[in-house]
C-alpha cells in the first residue's frame, strides 16, 4: 500500500462538504492501490514495473439530478473545488427519476466477517524476477517447444472506501500474486502459442513454477498441426477455461440495467427453466480468499450468497439501486462501480455446479465430437440469443484425442444450448467465475 495514506476522515469531510454545498445527499469512495510486476524473457529481465495511486471520486444529488467528479490529487484546495464543480454540475444535469443513495434502512451493518482478503506477505523485485524465471524455464523445456514469449509475476495490494451521507462507511483491503509464461512451440517449421497464468489473494495458494510452466509447454504442444474440418454438426465439449463464455451472456442478459432497457433475450424468463434440473449458478461473496469476494456492495448494500439458477430455474435479476428501482424491486447488492459515473452491476464469486463425469468421461459420452480449448470473437445478438465464436480445439474419436483442429467456428442459440448442456466433474475455482467443462450435443461447426 502507499506509504502516506489519507486521513481517515478525509471521505466524511468531503461529504460534509458537498451538503454545505447545497447538495441533497452525497457519497464519496476512495481507492488505493500499489503493485510491482516484473517480467523475464529467455532467462533476462525485461521490465519491472511499479504503481502507487491514490485517488478520489464524488457523487452529489441534487434533488433527482446527479454528477460525478474524481481526482487524483487529494489535497485541500482540490477536494474543495471538486466539491464546487460537482454541485454545479449537478444542478445543470437532467432529472433522473431512479437516481438516489441506498437509504439508511438498507444499508450493510457491520462488523463485516473476515473474507481473508488481505495477505501481509510481501515479494521482492528480486523474488519476482526469481519466480518468472523458473517458470520461464520449465516451459521451456516441455519437448516441442522452441521460444519463449516471456514470463510474468507480480504482487499488488489494494483498499477501497465508501462513506454516504446515508450513514455507510465500509472499508476493505485485499492483495494479488500472480505468476505466468508464454510460450511457442513448433514443429515441421509451423508454430503455435500457449500459456498458462494463475492469480490468488494469498501468496501460500498460488501454485508454483513447476506447476505453470509444465501447463503452458503442454498447452502450445498440443496445438502442433491442427487440421481443418470439414463443415458439421457434432458433440462439443467447452473446455473449463472456456466454458465460462458459454454462460457469460447469460449474466448479461439478467442484468437490471438491460431487463429494464428491455434489450434482454431473458426479459421474459423470469421463472422459467433455464438450465437443465439439478444444475445452479451459485453467486458467493463471502469466499474466503475470494477473488470476487466482498463484504458490502459499491452502493453499500448489503450482498448474499444466491442461487441466480436454482436447479435450473432463473430466480432473480441482477440489480443496483437504479435498475431495481425502475423495475419496483429491491437491489440484489451487485453494484459495481468504478471511481467515476453510477453504478452498473456485477456478480461476486459465481460458479455452475459440477457434474458426474471428468473431462474424459465426457469424450466417452460423446463419443466423436470437438474439445474447444481456445475461443475468439465471441458475437451476441441480446435480442435473440444467437450466439457465435472463433475457436480452436482438438477433434477426438471413440472417446480419444484424434488431432488438434483450427480455424472453426462453433454457433446456436444460447437458450437451446443451455437446456441441454452437460456438466463435467472437473470444476476448479481459479477465478470469480468458474465452471467446470461442458458437454452440448449436436452444435454447428463452421469449417472449410
């Protein structure tokens, strides 16, 4: 974290300020951040990068009319006149009817439980370059693999403030590691790219270099003279580090904002089985060491564990306090915002419920099909579902990996797709949304 913190009451002061302004109500939200990365390429360093900033956003109401500022520069003379230019320019802003704090009946109460966020461990330039270079060095080495594109780690650590004239005032801390690497493997003078990277909160969770490497020389190898296909209609089975793509749209289809828009492809589903029975899509703020996690939303609202699918069934919307209130709803504490602007909204730690079958048993159901381990261009119409994506992969037979493919395109409708996908086994919480890999019968395959 940055040496020279401000004062704590520096959000408290600012917010005053805005009321003494002529300003209705205001909130005020501060974010710190320091990191350090560095970077090696063929065993020599290549950067080293370090950050510290420290900045400052206000919101101020007047009446139904609202205005953001933000600033970097934190000092006296500059927090006043962010006060006046916000309040002037609230007064200037349209009316927006759905516009207003969280009232004080509704904000999140402390003391927030510990989510493990905060590891006071630290990492050198020195013990980062040390690291990058080990994992640099055993991807190398994995037979096939002729180059290196660089590898990375890098430490950070964060706080976030928000204080409303409502009565919040929460705070939180949280830390980043994170390690990866590059490569390109070649064979017969074609190449093909790979990489393997890994984030956590803790330093003790991060998985070491043997680990990373190894993955990332495996993932180019096996790319090494991809065959293209002929145009079909076949069993494919998402990867689980691409399977989130699949599912993805759905979040933004039952997001306040668009359901109120009524730009969804979901905006009548409400209730309805989205998903086949047995499955959820369980949204946790409250991981420990979460990557997602969070002890009170961007509004100060309180958040929740959810089934957002509840064995199958689509069980509530993703709202902020605007969304919600154009709907006649209560927020569901997916607020996110940045330092500038209203809030929009997002999930925490969001995971689909595994399955039975691992990622080969999943071949064996299938049979013969495609395995999608990279995708690209992702295409979305909001009003329909249709959905399409670039993807590369690797086609296998009775069960078995037969040769890698590229240069396809996979395609449907997410709504046919999503009633009849077939989740693995092989679910791993790597980030704040994660699934395992899934299996969807006969999907339409561009090829040559």
């Amino acid at each position: 974290m940055p040496d020279s913190l401000p004062p704590t009451d520096i959000l408290n002061d600012i917010v005053a300020a805005a009321l003494r302004a002529g300003a209705d109500a205001a909130e005020a939200v501060t974010s710190e951040r320091a990191s350090l990365s560095v970077g090696v390429r063929n065993g020599v360093l290549e950067d080293v990068e370090r950050e510290e900033s420290r900045d400052l956003g206000l919101r101020v109401f007047v009446g139904r009319q609202q205005a953001t500022v933000s600033a970097s520069d934190l000092s006296p003379a500059t927090r006043a006149r962010l006060v006046e230019r916000a309040v002037a320019m609230a007064r200037l802003a349209p009316e927006d009817p759905h516009a207003a704090l969280i009232p004080a009946d509704r904000l999140a109460r402390g003391p927030f439980r510990d989510l493990e966020l905060f590891d006071p461990s630290e990492r050198t330039a020195a013990e980062l370059e040390q690291a990058a270079r080990e994992t640099e060095a055993v991807a190398l080495a994995v037979p096939g693999v002729a180059r290196s594109e660089g590898g990375h780690a890098s430490t950070s650590s964060s706080r976030w403030r928000l204080v409303t004239s409502e009565g919040f005032d929460g705070a939180y801390a949280a830390t980043g590691f994170s390690l990866g690497v590059g490569v390109i493997a070649e064979k017969d003078g074609a190449m093909e790219r790979g990489g393997e990277s890994r984030s956590t909160r803790w330093l003790s969770d991060l998985p070491g270099p043997e680990g990373i490497g190894a993955e990332a020389g495996r993932r180019a190898v096996e790319k090494l003279g991809p065959r293209k296909i002929a145009s079909t209609t076949a069993p494919v089975i998402f990867d689980r580090r691409m399977a989130t793509q699949v599912l993805s749209p759905l979040l933004g289809a039952i997001s306040g904002p668009s359901i109120a828009r009524g730009t969804s492809f979901l905006k009548t589903r409400m209730g309805d089985r989205i998903l086949p029975a047995g499955l959820s899509l369980i949204d946790d703020p409250f991981r420990v060491r979460g990557l997602g996690s969070v002890p009170f939303d961007d509004e100060g609202s309180p958040v929740a564990l959810r089934s957002i699918i509840d064995d199958g069934v689509l069980t509530t919307w993703l709202l902020n306090s605007a969304s919600a209130d154009q709907l006649g709803l209560q927020t569901t504490g997916h607020a996110s915002r940045g330092l500038a602007g209203p809030a929009g909204v997002s999930t925490h730690n969001l995971h689909l419920t595994p399955g039975d079958a691992d990622r080969a048993g999943l071949m064996a159901q299938a049979g013969t099909g495609l395995l999608v381990t990279g995708m690209f261009g992702p295409s979305l119409n909001s009003n329909t579902g249709d959905w399409s994506a670039g993807a590369s992969g690797l086609w296998f037979e009775q069960g078995q990996i037969a040769y890698p493919v590229s240069e396809i395109t996979v395609a449907g409708n997410l709504l046919d797709f999503w009633t009849r996908l077939i989740p693995g086994s092989d679910l791993e919480f790597r980030s704040s949304f994660n699934t395992p890999s899934l299996l969807i019968d006969a999907v339409a395959i561009a090829g040559k």
